[in-house]
C-alpha cells in the first residue's frame, strides 16, 4: 500500500467516526488534524490523547478517553500494517 492509499484509508476511517453524531462530513478539518497526528507518533496513549485534545479545541466537548484510545489503537494498526507490507 502506497502513502496515498494509506492517507486514504486513514481518513476514511477517521471521518466514520461520528463522536458527537452531526453526521457525514461534519469533522473535516480534525480529521486532516488526526491524520498528521498519527505519522507524529506511533504511541496510541500519545495519539488518544491528541485526538481528543483535536476535538475539544473544535466543538469545546469532550470525548471519553477510551474512545479515543479505541481510535487511535485502530489508526496506529492501519499504519503499522501498511508499513509491514511487502511491495
């Protein structure tokens, strides 16, 4: 998988996820944000954590940690598979 299909994919899954359930589309700009975040780091604490810092910022509610944690360990799995994958 090459970095676009990676992007791709990455923000695919970032833009399903609905936390405050405004609907397709609603989270654009964070989710460009988390997408930056995840090539930051490769520690899902790390990335939860800025993940829901990214949200806050934006709607100034906030997310449950663990769901936050549940994200970020899928996103981190996505690039460590894409990484791990032959050419």
């Amino acid at each position: 998988m090459d970095g676009q299909q990676l992007n791709r994919l990455l923000l695919e899954t970032i833009g399903a996820w609905d936390p405050f359930g405004l609907g397709n589309g609603a989270y654009e700009v964070e989710a460009v944000d988390v997408l930056q975040a995840v090539y930051d780091t490769d520690d899902p604490r790390t990335l939860a954590a800025r993940i829901q810092s990214i949200y806050e910022f934006a709607f100034d509610k906030t997310i449950p940690a663990r769901d936050c944690q549940k994200l970020a360990r899928r996103l981190l799995k996505l690039k460590h598979a894409a990484s791990c994958s032959l050419p």
